[in-house]
C-alpha cells in the first residue's frame, strides 16, 4: 500500500472522546493541524475544504487525542540491539503513542548538551512520532545541567535509585543545588539505595545468586519507593520546585500527592506505569525474569490502589516506561538479567481493556494518557482535540478482538510479557502532525515528528 503525502483529511461520523465528553463530531485537518470539530447540523459540501482533502469515514470508530507517553527508553545511542528511534517509535504509533519522552541512560550517558541535541538530531531523521528527551544528571554535571532550555526540552532526569544504565545521584549537595535552582521539570525515579542494598544482601545470604524472581518485590520495596519519594516532595517543597515523581508502584506513596488541585495548578505530580496497574505479585509465578522491572511490580493491594489514585486524580499521568532488552538477555538468572519491560505499542490498548473490565471510562483513559501529560508537561498545542492544536489523533476500533503475538509484536526486542493476551479494541489508524502514519498495519515511512515545545510560565 502506498500513502498519500498529505496533512488535510476529512474524519467524518467519528465517537470523539475528549475533554471529559463523547460527541459524535467531524474534524477537518488542514495543513498538519486541526482546523475545525463540527458538532452541529451541516452538509458537508457546505464546508470549505482543500481540493487535496482524504475523506475517512469512522462510522462506529472512536477518535482521541493521540497518546503522549512521558516515559520511553527508545535505546540509542549505544544500545540499539534492544531498540533504536526508528524501530520503537513505528510501535509507538502502532499503540497510539504520537508523542514520546525518552530518557538519558544511553549509551553514552545523555550528561551534556551537546549530547541531548545530539538525540534530538537523531529523532529528526528517524522517528515517526514527535519526540522530546530528557537531560540527565549525575553527582557532577549540576551547571551542565542547569543550562537546560525548559521551553524546548520536556525536563531533567534523576535517578535517586540505581537502575539500568547505573545513573544513580545520591550526592545531597547536588539534589539540593538541583532543586534550587532548576527552572526546569524534575523528573525523579524514586527508589532508596541504601534500603535496597540492605534487601539484596538479606536474600543473597539466603539464595546466592539464584534469588527468585518474586523477591524483587521485597528487595526494591514500599519501603525503597516510599523513602525516597518522601525524600524528593520534601524537597520540593522547601524550594518550591516543580517536581514529576515517575512510576508510582505502592499503596503508601499517594499519600504524597494532591487530589484536589487542577493539574495544572500543581507544582508536584506523579505518574504511574501500565504494567503496575495490570500485573502484581503473583504474576512473577508465570512470568518471572520477563516482568522485572524498577520498581518492581508489587502486591494485589498496592495494584489496586495505584487505580484508584488514578481515579481520584492523585496521579496524574500513565505511561509505559517502555524499556526493551533482548530476549537473550531477560532469560537469566535474577542477577543477571536486566530490569525493564517493552510496552509502548500496548500500552493504550492494556488501558481500553481497564475500560472493558468495567474498571476506568473511555474518558478518564483520554484524560490521564493525552490531556494529563499535556498539562503536565505544558506542552504546546497537543494533547487535545481543539481547533489549533496539531492533528495528533487516533481512530480505535472498540469492537475488534486481537491476540498479541511474536509475530505482530513491533519491538526491535521481539517480545513481549503480554503474547496469548487478547485484547477487545484494536488501533486502525494513527495522524501525527496531521499526516496518517500508521493504517492499520501498514505504515508511512516518509512521516516523521516534531520536536515538542513547551510552554514556561
């Protein structure tokens, strides 16, 4: 199939979920953007369109807000034998993810400018989805860090816990001089060292090196996240900083956060990840190596309640935390094999099957996975369907059942912990900047994003 270079469509009888609502609406793409919803009574040749314009009927299909995904490990530099921007971004589209954020444990270690703009100069040749990454700080790059440009790069990464890549700032001083100072958004991976040190060497005194799989929940603990999510909003608070507390994964840590202030209005926000919302303790039974990830995934209990912080708006964010490593590599023993899951092509469609357990609507879905990063992040003109905004948008059909298998799964890794899952929705296509990239299996490889820009007040 051979796709049109085009960014005007006419999206007629469309379900459009957005803003809290579901309207049977028509949009009309012009030029990349969204030129106009029209709600009321018309006739279509009534309205004024390009000689150019693509007529797409969505006669039972529903149209949202493209997802924004503020958490990705897209791999390259370095590490592109587990994914790199052109392979992990076509299964983003493919999932409905039209805008990414990655993050700085590449290969080398994103800890300079010129290195952040050198991704970004990679993501302009190679990604089909619009794109923002992450300045990395270490223990000794805090002025490098503090030239970060808070209105064309989506905020700074901490790791106050040792994850892949070994990014680990435990240094005070730093964290303070940090949260001082920077008039960027600080996004925190908060685990404590120190408890989970204590943890590993408890049970490698019991197993050895063959811990089992399960124990990764009781090594990276409540406890380790709690400490150092505490840690982290106790300090933005004494400065004032605007704080973005990434993977949520207990119970204890919503106690942290606001559920009655607007988003918007938030200096302090959280996140929580697909995979803590769908799998728990006991799934480490079937799926053991293939579901470790930081921070683990923690009991029935903790699952629950991350749904309903999410309900209740104390979390303001899902995301995948899209982090693929070959197959070869995640089938070791517990220390050997690395932590991360790949999950950006799934992540929405694990979200609407929430919605068909009965267990989130359509509208909430919508709200914490484009319009909650949106407002999070401030990003300019996404994140909704208004007249304005650029055509980020997404057709899904509710009514479509689909296994996942080996061979529809798009990851460069070539796995996935969900193949023999079927899901009941299925994504048809995918607009980014307003040209149609991906088509119900098939994509537009001359398609490529934009940069996101953000707005500082």
């Amino acid at each position: 199939m051979s796709f049109l270079i085009n960014d005007n469509y006419y999206i007629h009888n469309a379900h459009i979920v957005n803003e809290g609502k579901i309207i049977k609406a028509d949009v009309v793409i012009q030029g990349g953007l969204i030129k106009l919803v029209l709600t009321d009574n018309f006739a279509i040749e009534d309205v004024l369109l390009d000689e150019d314009t693509v007529f797409i009927d969505a006669e039972g299909l529903f149209l949202i807000p493209g997802a924004i995904d503020d958490q990705v490990h897209f791999r390259e530099p370095g590490l592109t034998q587990k994914g790199d921007i052109l392979s992990e971004s076509k299964a983003a589209v493919a999932g409905g993810v039209t805008s990414f954020m990655e993050m700085p444990n590449t290969i080398p270690n994103v800890l300079t400018q010129e290195l952040l703009e050198d991704k970004y100069r990679l993501a302009a040749n190679k990604s089909l989805a619009n794109y923002s990454f992450y300045m990395g700080v270490s223990n000794d790059n805090i002025l490098e860090v503090l030239k970060t440009n808070p209105n064309t790069v989506c905020g700074v990464k901490v790791f106050l816990g040792a994850s892949t890549g070994n990014m680990l700032v435990d240094n005070v001083q730093t964290l303070e001089q940090l949260f001082a100072c920077s008039k960027s958004l600080i996004a925190v991976h908060a685990e404590d060292e120190n408890i989970i040190q204590q943890n590993i060497k408890k049970y490698r005194d019991q197993f050895g090196e063959n811990i089992p799989f399960d124990r990764h929940a009781v090594i990276r603990s409540a406890e380790a996240c709690y400490s150092s999510s505490y840690f982290a909003v106790t300090l933005a608070k004494k400065y004032n900083t605007r704080l973005h507390i990434l993977h949520l994964s207990t119970a204890k840590e919503l106690e942290l956060f606001d559920h009655k202030t607007p988003i918007e209005k938030k200096r302090i926000t959280s996140e929580v990840c697909v995979h803590h919302l769908w799998f728990n303790y006991l799934d480490y039974e079937s799926q053991g190596a293939l579901i470790k990830c930081n921070p683990s995934i923690k009991s029935q209990d903790d699952q629950i309640a991350l749904l309903i912080g999410l309900l209740g708006n104390k979390i303001d964010v899902v995301a995948s935390d899209h982090a693929p490593h070959t197959f070869e590599e995640k089938d070791n023993t517990y220390f050997n094999s690395p932590s991360g899951i790949p999950l950006v092509q799934h992540g929405l469609l694990m979200m609407l099957e929430l919605y068909h357990q009965g267990r989130i609507t359509l509208e909430k879905v919508v709200e914490k996975m484009s319009h909650g990063p949106a407002k999070c992040f401030k990003i300019e003109k996404r994140g909704f369907i208004r007249p304005g905004n650029y055509a980020d948008l997404v057709l899904v059909d509710l009514n479509c059942e689909q296994e996942v298998t080996e061979d529809n799964v798009l990851y460069k890794c070539g796995w996935s912990p969900l193949e023999g899952m079927i899901f009941h929705s299925k994504i048809v296509k995918t607009f980014v900047n307003g040209q149609l990239v991906y088509d119900d299996g098939t994509f537009n490889d001359n398609v490529r994003g934009k940069r996101l820009m953000f707005i500082v007040d």
